[in-house]
C-alpha cells in the first residue's frame, strides 16, 4: 500500500508514523517518476493487521469524527486507475482480515 491507498482508508501521515512499521519497500513516484522520491509501501498483510487493532479502530472513528468525513467521501476520486488500486487494495486487505470498508464506516 502506498500512502495515498491509506489516506483512501482514513490513514494520516500521523496515523502512519503511529501505527504501521517502517515502509517494507520503496516504488518508483508515478506522477514524477523522472525528480520524485520513491513512495513508501506495506503489504496488506501488515495494513491488515494493525487495522484489526482496537487502537487504531478507535483512533480511526475519533478522527473520521473530527475531520467530518466517512471513509466513502476520503476514497472518492474521478481518477479511474486511482479507483481502480484503491479498490484493489481493499479487496487484499480485506483477504488478510482488515476491517472492512462498509464496517469501518458504520462506526
């Protein structure tokens, strides 16, 4: 998952820096590919994990709360690819047992 995936699923760049480990790779920036850092990434596997926590759970309602948003309205984008890896990336952290989406905004 890149950051933008996350920020689609209520992550903050706090929440990162709280919550998921160091980045388990680096890809190449896609919008400045040729001057861009590389972009941090994380398996499902391990978004998945720390999204079943009862911390991040609570910290995710307090901030959907405070930001006066739902997961539906960060995740919203008229940018089909962009649409498209979100999507895919639910459906693999959902595969790992990460909270899903309908779940997270029900809260």
């Amino acid at each position: 998952m890149t950051k933008p995936i996350l920020r689609s699923r209520g992550w903050t760049d706090s929440a990162v820096r709280d919550f998921l480990p160091q980045p388990e790779g680096l890809k190449p920036n896609p919008r400045f590919a040729a001057t861009g850092a590389p972009m941090p990434v994380w398996r499902p596997a391990t978004v998945a994990a720390v999204e079943r926590t009862p911390e991040w759970q609570a910290w995710l309602e307090r901030s959907l709360r405070r930001r006066k948003t739902t997961l539906e309205a960060l995740a919203e984008t008229e940018d089909e690819d962009f649409r498209a890896r979100v999507e895919a990336a639910r459906m693999a952290i959902e595969s790992e047992g990460g909270v899903p989406h309908e779940a997270a905004e029900g809260r």
